[in-house]
C-alpha cells in the first residue's frame, strides 16, 4: 500500500467550507451509499449510530443513503429508507439528533428510482414503475409515459421532501439524478422520447429537473442548500453520456443554476479521467468552471478499484487528488466504500495514519461498521 501523505500533504482537505449557513469543519464528504438497513423503510437506531460514527471521526458533511420521496414506486426493497411517513420522519430525526450531537453535518439524499425498479418490486408490490417513457433502461416497454399531472405530483414530493428535511433540522439537501434513475431518466435521451416540454432537446430534457430544483427552493428559501448529484453513466451504460462536450454540459448546468442549485455533486466511476477531449479537468472541474458553483468530487478515492466493478479493492495514493484541488478542480471530495467500512478513514487521513487504513472488502456491504 502507497503512503496516503507519501508525496502530497492532504490538509487542505481539512480546511474549513462554508457556503452561507453551511458550515463545514473540513472537505470531506460521506458519499450516499444504499444499505438496506431500514426495515419497513423507517431508520433504526442502528442506522443512527451508523451515520454518528462518521461525524464523530470528522466527517465534514454526511449525505445519507436515497431515501424515497413520497410516491408508491420509489423506491424497490422492504428495508430501503423512506422520507415520508411519520415513522420513517421521526428515525430520520433521530439520525440528525446524533449526528448534531457528535458535531457533524448531514443532508438526506432524495431518491425516485424510476424505471430500475421491476414490476412487483416491495415495498409496494402494486405499483408499477414509472418514467418518463415508460422505457426500462435497456429499452424496453414497461409502463405507459408519466403523464404531465404525475409529472407535476411527483416534483411536489420532492419539494415536500425538501421541506422535511429542513423542518427536521438537516443541514442541507441533495437530489438524486445520476446513475439512471428517475430523474436522470428524463435527462437521458436514451430513455426520455417524449415529445412534449418535458422531452425532445437537452433543455426539454433537463426541465423536469429544473422544476424540482425550483419547487424544492421554494419550499425551502433561499438560505437552505441544494447539492444537486448527477452524472453521465448510467448502471446500464458506463459510457453513456447526457453531454458529449462543454458546450452540451453548460447547457444542461445554466437552467440548474438558474434554478436554484448551491452545490454540483458529479458523480464519475474513476475521479482522475478527463471528461473531454483536449482537457485534463474531469467533470468536477467542467462543472465548476461552467457553473461557478461549489463542486463534489466522487469515484474511487483513496482505492484502485470503481465501486461498479463490484470487486474489492486496495487503498492508494491521495497525490492525484490533491493534485487536482490544488487546481481547483472542485470544492468537496466525496468518498464511500472506505468510509462504508471505516468510521475513521478520515481520521486516520487526517493525521497521517496510512499503515491503519483498510482495504475495501465486498463483506462489509453486510454490516453497519
């Protein structure tokens, strides 16, 4: 294993971010990651003592695993959390409680997976998957289009889902559209043939995005922060792109912005590939440069494997990394499979503990360390 600080000191990771009322002790952010803990889809006290224990080894802002918005087929398993109800609301409140307690930050991420979710799918085994097509993500026909009444009812439950979440005392929000889910469903011209405003070019595309973007600013104020995630794979297509140049990429970001985005979390497979051609910045360093907003960097820090691989892996150098905040490149560095099964990887980064770092293990998907 490469000395994390072998080369490149990492402290200016542990530098203090603020953006307004946001105020974060450091840069590093715990990336969602679904776990499947929450039975009934309500969080337990496991799940609270899960996401404690990263605020409590410095963790600078915790974004939880997608939680469901309010909508019969959002999400595909009995213990995947859900944002409505009032049982899954008062775990949810109790998960910030310790979080606070322990000095950290958290946001929830909200979640609709869209045409993923296979028909007969728990926790709701009537409902059928729904998008904006009605395609599933290889192609096929699944369900009929959303029509523009369950378009609009569907970003109503993502603004009161942002409501909630201020109301019960997070520290900020972010809206799930990467990875081939819901929203990214519409952005994707794969899987969005609609014809009306909510189809066709990228800016038909992206509008169903920017309409929750604007109700969940609504629902909020101006003060409480929006990190908006996306990216250009999918789970069903690694080399799927929503824009092939910078030119595609400020169209989509411009309206985001407009609409009320604090923070880009641009989620990419392996942080250190460029995005474009002619470029060494990877999407991280696009968004920032095109948007001028904060941005969170994601993919295989501090290990040499992707998560999408599905195989375990070593833990490597940080110097690539840095490298890239030190052109900054982006704001915030989003890290998941080490902190799945390490509170204190930050910790230990922190304070030059390389030697005490762990390899990544698919075992530890099986336990709330």
């Amino acid at each position: 294993m490469k000395n994390l600080t072998e080369h490149t000191t990492v402290q200016p990771l542990f530098q203090p971010f603020q953006l307004g009322a946001l105020a974060l002790s450091n840069r590093i952010v715990m990336a969602p990651m679904t776990r499947g803990f929450s039975p009934g889809g309500i969080p337990t006290e496991d799940v609270a003592s899960y996401y404690r224990r990263r605020a409590e080894h410095d963790v600078g802002l915790i974004v939880t695993e997608g939680t469901g918005i309010n909508h019969p087929a959002s999400v595909s398993g009995s213990s995947i959390p859900l944002f409505y109800g009032e049982k899954a609301l008062q775990g949810w409140e109790q998960v910030v409680k310790e979080v606070h307690t322990a000095g950290g930050k958290i946001a929830p991420q909200l979640w609709h997976v869209g045409m993923t979710r296979s028909p007969g799918d728990e926790p709701n085994t009537e409902a059928m998957p729904v998008g904006p097509s009605g395609l599933a993500l290889t192609g096929e026909k699944v369900s009929e289009p959303l029509t523009t009444k369950e378009i609009h009812d569907l970003v109503s439950a993502y603004a009161q889902g942002a409501a909630d979440a201020k109301r019960l005392g997070f520290d900020a929000v972010e809206i799930h559209g990467a990875h081939g889910y819901l929203i990214d469903q519409f952005i994707w011209s794969h899987t969005n043939h609609r014809t009306d405003e909510y189809g066709g070019d990228l800016k038909g595309r992206t509008r169903f995005a920017v309409e929750i973007v604007e109700a969940c600013r609504e629902a909020v104020g101006p003060d409480f922060p929006i990190i908006f995630r996306f990216s250009q794979w999918k789970m069903s297509d690694y080399k799927a792109k929503i824009a092939e140049t910078p030119e595609e990429l400020e169209e989509f970001l411009t309206p985001l912005v407009e609409a009320g985005v604090d923070i880009f979390h641009t989620s990419t497979r392996r942080f250190w590939e460029p995005e474009f051609e002619g470029s060494d910045l990877n999407l991280a360093g696009w968004t920032k440069k095109i948007s001028g907003k904060p941005t969170i960097i994601v993919g295989s820090i501090g290990l040499n494997g992707e998560f999408t691989s599905g195989a375990g892996a070593e833990t490597t150098s940080l110097d690539g990394l840095m490298e890239r905040f030190q052109h900054d490149e982006f704001d915030m560095a989003a890290v998941g499979r080490s902190l799945l099964m390490d509170p204190a990887w930050a910790e230990k980064v922190r304070d030059g503990r390389a030697d005490e770092l762990q390899a990544y293990s698919r075992e530890s998907l099986n336990n709330l360390y």
